[in-house]
C-alpha cells in the first residue's frame, strides 16, 4: 500500500529536492496556539511534520525540546489532545505526512492497541519511538505496520554495517539519521560524513534517509540537503522560534506562529536552492 509518506518523497525526488522535514511539540505552548502552528506548516513550507509527543522524561533531547515538551505538559496537553490536534489538521490536509515521534511510555499508558486504532483514524501516518529497538519490533512496530502506520527508525554514527540491517529490517516510511551523537540541538553536522554515512545506509534499503538533529540555519540545511540526504529534519530551532516568541508569563503572543512560519520559510528556500548547489 502506498501511503502519504511514500507519495510525499517520491513527489519530491521527481521535482529534484530533499523532504523538509518539521517538528514541533503538540500542545507547545498551549493547544490553540500549537494547532495553528500545524495548520501553518505545510504553507510555509514542511513536506512532512513530525509531532512531538510530549513526555516528562524526553532522554534524547536537549533543553530546548525539553522545555517544550514541559510547556505542553503544564497547559494540558495529552495523547487525546494530540490525536484531536491530527484530526483537526486532516480536515482540511490530506496530502501532508504526519509522523508522532516520542517516547514509549505515553504510548504504552494510553494503550497499544487502543493507540494505534485512534491514531490510524486520527491520520497519522507513521512513528518514531526512539527508546524501543528493534529487538521489541514485536511490541510497537509489527502491530503499528499492520495497522497501516509507517514505522520510522532511527541510525547513528555508530549504527555499523553490522547492526545496520536489524535496524532496517522492519522500517517503513523512511529511516532518519541522527547526524550526531549526543542529545538533540547541541552541536552542528559535520555537510561531508553526512554525506558519507547516507551513502552508506543507501547500500542497505531503498528507504529515503532523512538527516536530522543540530540543523538550525537555512545555510545548514542547504548543506545538509546537497548531499545524498531524501529529507532534512529540524525540531530545536522551530522549538526555539516558539520560546522566544513568548511572553514573560511563557504565554503566546501575536507573533509565536509567524515566528514558526518564517522561520519554516528561510529553510525551506534553502531547501530548494540545495540540489542546485550539488550539481555545481
């Protein structure tokens, strides 16, 4: 079956430029203000959103996503709210992919079953749940890809030729490479092993590979998107856009989703110069 992650790169490997790639965290920082987001970002510029899950103990992410995730938590925001926030978005989007991307622990909580059968209806079209390996394929993702949602696994730097196959062995969608080591939004890729180890990974799938953490500028993302990478992720600088945009009691303001958009904007045009620049 080909799914709205499918069509979405395969429309952009035809028009000849990488996937951007947008996350921002559901309910950050209150679940109007956050919903509106969402519906601005395909105008602005996403190819494919990844909503955050938000989650207490976020492991793998920096402070900024960190924060976000607390923000969502402390106005309210639930899995039922994150879901209502995907069906509100379906309504007047059926083309744009929308990946939820998290922790385990939420999703366990609300129900597996229960989860996948109302995230399926909601429209959400694929997961990344970064604390289950694939050893656990059998807990998440082989119901998740029964279901009909792409399962999306992350590789690293250190993820070798050896260990490659088991984390490809059961993805769907595309696989997302973590472009350093360490948690989310602290240190910049280095454009030339980006290019390296998506050349790689290529070897093992047919797969696009997205490349994501420590992208902020629309100069990286240029960068990053002139190599082999399918896609380019950016979660922390559009986390980021929203935080600075607050006012001093943490609350949106008039500016909090032009902020996001704008920003959204900048690298999408980046985007969209960089294949150029790969063929120079």
């Amino acid at each position: 079956m080909t799914t709205r992650i499918d069509r979405r790169f395969a429309s952009l490997k035809h028009e000849g430029r990488p996937a951007l790639v947008t996350f921002i965290t559901a309910g950050d920082p209150d679940y109007d203000t956050s919903l509106a987001i969402l519906n601005a970002l395909p105008a602005a510029g996403a190819d494919v959103i990844e909503l955050g899950m938000p989650f207490s103990d976020p492991m793998a992410e920096g402070p900024p996503i960190q924060m976000s995730s607390q923000r969502a938590l402390k106005a309210g925001q639930t899995m039922v709210k994150t879901l209502a926030m995907v069906r509100s978005f379906r309504e007047h989007d059926g083309a744009t992919p929308i990946v939820l991307m998290g922790y385990y622990n939420p999703i366990y909580a609300y129900g597996n079953e229960r989860f996948l059968a109302d995230a399926r209806a909601a429209g959400v079209d694929g997961l990344i749940v970064v604390d289950l390996p694939p050893e656990a394929d059998d807990e998440l993702c082989l119901p998740a890809m029964k279901a009909g949602i792409s399962f999306i696994r992350l590789a690293t730097p250190t993820t070798d030729d050896k260990r490659l196959p088991a984390v490809l062995a059961n993805s769907s969608g595309f696989v997302y490479y973590v472009s350093i080591l360490g948690i989310t939004g602290t240190a910049a890729p280095d454009p030339a092993r980006v290019a390296e180890a998506v050349t790689r990974i290529k070897r093992h799938t047919i797969l696009p590979v997205a490349v994501g953490f420590g992208v902020k500028t629309a100069a990286q993302a240029r960068a990053i998107g002139a190599s082999a990478a399918d896609g380019v992720v950016v979660g922390s600088a559009l986390v980021n856009a929203v935080r600075d945009s607050l006012d001093r009691g943490g609350r949106a303001t008039a500016r909090t989703v032009a902020a996001v958009s704008r920003l959204v904007a900048e690298l999408g045009a980046g985007l969209r110069s960089a294949r150029a620049i790969a063929a120079e």
